[in-house]
DNA sequence: AACCAGATCAACCGCGTACTA
DNA sequence: ATAGTACGCGGTTGATCTGGT
C-alpha cells in the first residue's frame, strides 16, 4: 500500500553541491526532463559511470581548468548522486535551472516584490512567477535581508504613511481573500502584469486593459441575445483574456457581482474590473511615472 | 594580520496537500 | 476508503563572505 519510500535516509549527502553533481543532475534532467524526481537519485548512477569516463576525456580538462582543486573530485562518484530528491529539486530549482537571473535586484524588480508582497503576503512561489527569471529563494532573501529592513525604517520615518498602507494592504488582501480561486491563478496574474513588464508602463499597461474591457463588452454584446445563462455568460467574458477553472466559475460570479455593486452600480451587464485591473488602470491613468501612483509605490520610491 | 560582527545566500527542515497503491 | 509517500512551499539555519577595528 501508497508508495515505495522516496530515498533511503541512511548514506544521504547533505551540504553544498560540488561541480560534479551538478553536471550530474543537468545531465540527467536534459535526458528526462525536470520531475521525477524520487528517480533522479537512483538513475543518475548510469550518468555517474558515464560521466566518469567522459569526464576523463573532457570535463577533466575544463572542470581543472577552471575550478580549484577542492572543487573537483572528477574519480570519486561512480554510484549516483547521494542526494534525496528533495535535494534535488531545490537544487534545479534555485541553481541550476536555465534563465535564473542572480544577484542585482533592479529597482522596477524590488518595486514588483514590495508590490506583490503586500498583495500576496510572504506567497514567494507566487511572487516569483510573475519575475520569471528570479527563483522564490532567492526573492525571500532579498525580502529578508534588505527590503524588510528598508521597509521596517521607512516605517519607522513614515509612520502615517505606513498606516495608509497597512490599511490598503488589509483591504487589498480582503479583496484577494474574496476572489481566491482567481488571484491564487499565476497565469491569470502574469497577464494582467503583462504590460507593466513592459519598457513603457503607462501606454502599454492602460492600452492592455482598456482593450481587454472593450473585448470583454463587445464579448458580452455579442453573447446578450443569446439568452444563455449568467454564468456562461460569466465565463465566456473572461475566457476573452483570462482562464478560470470552471469548477470555480460560480464563485467568480458571486464575486464580480459583489465587486459590482461597490461599484458604479450602474446596471450594465458589463462585469467590473477586479481590484487589481482596477489598480493597475487607476495607476496607469493618474500619472506617467509608476513611482508617483499608489501610497505602497511611492513607499518604494523612498526606499 | 587577526579578530569580530553583521550580511548574504545556499541548503535544510517541517508541514500541508496531492497523489497513488 | 485509507495509509503512506512525493511534491511543493515557507521558515529557518549555518557556512561563507565582507567590512570594520
């Protein structure tokens, strides 16, 4: 019964990774693809032996080349990598991975985190999908290290600033908290952060969502006369841009309603904005510095 | 040069959830 | 249905680096 146990715990390599485990596990998951990863410890022995005789052709040379000597150890493995699967995950995930980006937070990336971080909480998995390019570790340090100390003076300086965004962000996350199903979705996100990451925030990001509002109501015209229900109604407006998980189609129109009758109030059939369209169009049209928009972005400003 | 304290970050640990036999 | 494991995530640790004295 269940599965058979991920690695034995007896004889696992723990501490930092060496050159030659790393060429290891690249080698195997180029072979096999990320995942998987109860296996990597017990196939990467075939790698290993590979690894020993091509390495004493090739890698030997360019491995003493460029690494001291406590770094390789090019004759020493021939059973695998000692290492759980969880040791390599992580190590994929946080190192070797193609297109990390290290080191060197910008200033747009820093006022992403802030941003995100007082959306989303300490999510950084979720944060660091929409910085492609920067792994949840590393993030969460720089959180750690720098910007919660930033933040905790800026505070102590701005103490009435502070409360405005601690009062914002409370808000921020009541209305996350309400369309869960919808916000927890990544992919949703990066669209709507689409055109902020892009060299030009205000033309390209207020463009983005006005066209997607215009899709939606020229959706929406289109499917009126057709009597169909208000949740596929629902629906088809968001697939214009946005996936939602149709299990969870009722709750968003449960909540589009509840954000619509805060709203204009209007009656239009035309579903509303959520708050983070809401916020990056608000930002988008009462300045052209992304900096000067919201209380939490001139607080990164000061930083 | 030696020591120390603070900063940095890779890696580990523990937990919750998803999955499988 | 259930037990047991893999996986992914956030919090934490500890080795290493860096700058000051």
């Amino acid at each position: 019964m269940g599965r058979p146990p991920c690695c034995d715990k007896i004889g696992i390599k723990k501490g930092p990774w060496t050159p030659e485990e790393d060429i290891i596990l690249v080698s195997y998951i180029q072979e096999h693809g990320p995942g998987n990863w109860r296996s990597v410890p017990t196939n990467t022995g075939y790698i290993s032996l590979f690894f020993n005789i091509f390495s004493s052709c090739v890698f030997l040379f360019i491995l003493l080349f460029f690494m001291s000597p406590d770094d390789v150890c090019i004759f020493g493995i021939s059973k695998g990598l000692l290492r759980c699967s969880k040791s390599c995950r992580l190590r994929w995930t946080n190192y070797l991975r193609p297109g990390i980006k290290r080191g060197n937070f910008t200033p747009h990336e820093e006022g992403m985190i802030i941003h995100l971080q007082a959306l989303l909480g300490n999510k950084w998995a979720s944060i660091a999908s929409y910085l492609p390019q920067r792994t949840d570790n590393d993030i969460k340090n720089y959180w750690n290290t720098h910007l919660k100390k930033k933040l905790n003076k800026s505070e102590s300086e701005e103490r009435s600033l502070s409360e405005n965004i601690t009062l914002q962000t409370s808000v921020t996350r009541n209305t996350i908290n309400h369309r869960s199903t919808y916000a927890s979705s990544t992919e949703n996100i990066s669209r709507l952060l689409e055109g902020w990451m892009r060299a030009s925030p205000k033309s390209s990001t207020a463009s983005f969502l006005e066209q997607k509002q215009q899709n939606r109501t020229n959706h929406l015209m289109d499917h009126h006369n057709d009597h169909q229900s208000q949740e596929e109604h629902v629906q088809g407006s968001w697939d214009q841009g946005f996936h939602v998980h149709p299990k969870n189609s009722e709750e968003n129109v449960k909540c589009d309603h509840e954000v619509q009758e805060d709203g204009d109030g209007d009656g239009d059939a035309t579903p509303p904005l959520t708050f983070i369209e809401k916020w990056l169009l608000e930002e988008t049209n009462t300045g052209g510095q992304m900096e000067e928009m919201s209380p939490l972005m001139e607080l990164s400003n000061m930083l």
